[in-house]
C-alpha cells in the first residue's frame, strides 16, 4: 500500500484549473473524508500573500459547501510559494517545504509543464513523490512517448498520475458493477449481439473564453483523444479479475491497443464542423470564426465524429462512433449500444420490432433500456417501452475521485504512460487526413443537432 499524500502542492496556483476545478473537488473531498489530512501549498510567480491565497482557496472550497475539521486545518495551514517552477533550485526549495509524502500538480500550460519535469530530473527528490498531469498529454505520438521517458526518469510510473477526469465520473465508474456484477448483460456485450456502440458528448457551451488553448486543440483532441477514447476502453474492456490499477489499466491497454479507425480509411469514416452564429436556449452565440481570439486559417472544428474498430474477438466488425461537439442545441453525454436485431419474430406478431437499445448516461446518471413490447392496447402488435434506472449521483466530483487516487497513490482511474500514446496513434490518420484538407469542414448552426448530412446517432 503507497504512503498516503500529506503534502499537495499546485504548481500553476493562481490558474482557471485550480480555482474552478481542483480546489472545489479537494474541499468536498476533505469534507467527505474528515480524517484525511492534507497540506496545501499554492505556488507560481504570483506576489500572493497568504491571506490571499486562503481567500482564494476558502471561495473555492465555498463552491462546494466544503467543511469540516480536515478542511479547517488545511486551510489554518496552507501557504502560498512565489517561485519560479522551471528552476531546479526553486523546486528544490518547494520540496523542502513539503511534510511527509507530496504529490505535484502540474496546473500549468504543457510547454511549461516539460520545462519543470526537465528541472526536475536535476533535483533530489522525496521519496514517493507523485505527479499528477493534465491533458493534453503531447500533441501526437512523439511528444506523448517522449514525455513518458522524461516521466520515467524522474519517478516510477506507478506515480505518476496522467489525469483524465471523465475516468472519475460517477457513470464511468458505474460500467463497472453494470457489466461485471449481472449475469444478462456480459453474454451479450460482443460482436455477436451488439450491431453499435456510440459515445456522444454533445454540450451547449460554446468557446467560453477558452480560444487560447481550443483553437489550437479542437474537438478531435480535446475530447475523442482523450476522454472518449477512455470511455470506449472501459466499455469495451475485458473483465478484469480484480479492480487493482494493474488489471483494470491492462485491461483498458488491450483495447486501446486493438484500436483504429474503421475500414483503415480516415477520410470516410471522420467528420468534423464548426458551428456558425445561432441561438440556444434564447441566448445568441456568434460564428466560431468570431469568438474573441479564434484564428479563422486554424479551421478549428468544434464538432468531430470518428468511427473506430476495436479490432478484436470480442468486437471485431462493431463500429464504434464517438463524437463530440460544442454550440448543439441538446445536451447529449451517453453511452448507447445498439443490440442486433431478434433472430426471427413469431408469425402473427406484427408492428415494427426496432434494436433494442442501452443508453447510459453521462450526467444525469441513469440507464434506459428501450425494449420492444406488446401492450399496451392490442397484444399482437408491437409497441416500444423503456425501462428506467437511476445510478443516483455519485458522492464525488469526478476531481474528487482523482485527487483521492492521486492522495492515495492509487493510479487506477489515472491513464498509464502506453495508453496516453496509444490514443494519439488511434487519431494520428484522422488529424493527418484533416490537417491536409482531405475532409471538408461542415457548418452547423449554434443551436442545432450538427450538419443534417452527417449519419445519425441513434
Ligand atoms: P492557465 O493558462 O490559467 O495557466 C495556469 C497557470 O500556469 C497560470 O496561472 C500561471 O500560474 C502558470 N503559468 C502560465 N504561463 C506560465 C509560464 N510561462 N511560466 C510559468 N508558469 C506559467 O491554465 P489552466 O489553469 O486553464 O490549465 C492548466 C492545465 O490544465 C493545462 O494543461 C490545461 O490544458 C489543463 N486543463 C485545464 C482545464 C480548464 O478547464 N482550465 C480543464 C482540463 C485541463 P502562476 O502565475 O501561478 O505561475
């Protein structure tokens, strides 16, 4: 068992990150867990004072009502480092102030991010020191793999934590017991029942201020690279004997591992738009091209659609569709698996018989299962039902599930070094292809389902 984080320090303190994302999910967290026992210590190249920095972290903290005696303590005792994360004396410095076993979150833009692990291997460093990263994690095969090596030579890879958050959502989680814990749908989940799986995450939100780092990302790498392609392995994974980071992350690696686009063809098989001026839910949101900061010769998609193959026993000839997009009219964050249609269907039973479908469902969290059925009204004719079941929240931020990972030096919901780079060679023909112009980028209106010419998600 690793030694419990007592020492958390956030390089990139005074970012949009820590405050709107970490710091609430450590509140609720320590409100959670009271007998958990953390030290904070902020740092970057801010002037801050501490009091300062206790206002940030008590607002933040705010957000999530967090209380309770582990987060008064942190907050009597947390303290804020001007420093300079990029040199080595620096860091050194910073560790010496850490208590017993600390973890460094790099809350920092990637370029820096490499130049502090680069700073790093010239320090001594703590014994059980954990990393955690952000997304992105490299920009393509190269830079993931050689960012892993530069990793590799400051700790072992156990701790270092490559954060993927949607591994910490509550849903996610809950494909775990839905799969592994009932005997009806594990038979079913291969090739020979299942026709599709689609992954969808589909939001409102437009650009929100965030040109900086999504025009140069789109929704191909910030979303399907990453995310998507994390929940696809999950869905698709092999049970693993145990719930151990080393089976559950092997298992999640064989499928990451199998996968490419579908039918080897790129152009065919991705689609990619961006949105133009439309209004949703009453509120007007400009083109793309015109949110402040947004270099039109980017030609930045904010929606993309890539069918893949898991190219295995198990999956071999499923098309697997995730997609993704900003500026749609309805929120839409699922899992569906489309199940093969009944071998045959009794004579005399009449009205149309469709796929019997799953959806699961990202926020909120619940299931569907859409059935064919034969009442209500005439019993020889087929009528369609759901069946509802609510997972019921989680107890957690999908942070929260991280950052305790992380505290706890368990990586099973963070990405290993070989899958971070699986996922960018999975998504290397389709950015290629892309990046050459080979696949025309369509317009859809903010507010609407996406371009009407695209195939639709069932
Ligand atoms: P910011 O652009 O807000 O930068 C974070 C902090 O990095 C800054 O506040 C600054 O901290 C420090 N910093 C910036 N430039 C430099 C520099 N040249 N040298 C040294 N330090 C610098 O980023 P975010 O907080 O938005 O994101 C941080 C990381 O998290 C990124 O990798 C991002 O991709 C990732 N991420 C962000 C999400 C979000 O919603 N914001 C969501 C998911 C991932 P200081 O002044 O204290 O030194």
């Amino acid at each position: 068992m690793a030694e419990a984080v007592q020492t958390l320090i956030i390089l990139g303190a005074s970012g949009d990150l820590t405050a709107r994302l970490l710091l609430p999910a450590l509140g609720q967290l320590l409100t959670h867990e009271p007998n958990r026992r953390v030290t904070l210590l902020g740092a970057g190249s801010q002037n801050w004072t501490a009091a300062h920095w206790r206002h940030i972290v008590r607002t933040s903290f705010a957000t999530e009502k967090a209380s309770g005696p582990a987060v008064d303590e942190l907050l009597a005792s947390t303290r804020y480092v001007t420093t300079d994360v990029t040199k080595p004396d620096d860091l050194k410095a910073l560790l010496e102030e850490a208590e017993g076993t600390p973890a460094l979150y790099f809350a920092l833009p990637p370029a820096v991010t490499k130049e502090v692990c680069a700073a790093l291997t010239k320090v001594e460093l703590p014994d059980g020191l954990r990393l955690a990263l952000e997304k992105p994690f490299g920009t393509d095969v190269r830079s993931a793999a050689a960012l892993n090596r530069r990793l590799a030579a400051i700790v072992p890879e156990d701790q270092v934590h490559r954060i993927d958050h949607f591994l910490g959502n509550s849903t996610v989680q809950n494909l775990f017991g839905l799969r592994f814990a009932n005997r009806i749908f594990e038979p079913l989940w291969n090739a020979q029942h299942v026709a599709r799986v689609d992954i969808v995450f589909d939001e409102q939100l437009g650009l929100e201020s965030r040109a900086g780092y999504y025009d140069h990302a789109g929704a191909l790498v910030d979303m399907i690279q990453s995310h998507l392609l994390q929940v696809l392995a999950v869905t698709a994974m092999e049970p693993p004997a145990t719930m151990s980071a080393a089976d559950l992350r092997d298992s999640k690696g064989l499928v990451l591992r199998a996968t490419k686009v579908w039918g080897d063809d790129a152009i065919a098989s991705s689609h990619r738009g961006r949105y133009t001026k439309g209004r949703i839910d009453g509120r007007v949101l400009p083109s793309y091209v015109d949110e402040e900061g947004v270099d039109p010769e980017l030609n930045t998609e904010t929606l993309a659609q890539v069918t893949f193959t898991v190219d295995n026993w198990r999956w071999a000839g499923v098309p697997f569709t995730l997609r993704s997009g900003k500026a749609i009219g309805k929120v839409r964050h699922e899992i569906v698996i489309t199940f093969r249609d009944a071998q045959r269907l009794p004579t005399g039973l009449r009205g149309a018989a469709h796929p019997t479908r799953l959806r699961i469902k990202l926020g909120p969290d619940e299931m569907v299962l859409e059935l064919n059925t034969n009442g209500p009204g005439n019993p020889r004719y087929l009528s369609r039902s759901d069946m509802h079941v609510d997972f019921g929240p989680g107890s957690m931020l999908a942070y929260g599930e991280v950052l305790a990972g992380l505290l706890d030096g368990d990586p099973s919901l963070s990405v290993r070094g070989d899958t971070a780079v699986e996922c960018w060679r999975i998504v290397a023909p389709v950015l290629g292809a892309w990046r050459a112009g080979d696949v025309q980028l369509d317009d859809y209106a903010a507010g609407s389902e996406g371009p009407a010419s695209w195939p639709a998600i069932p």
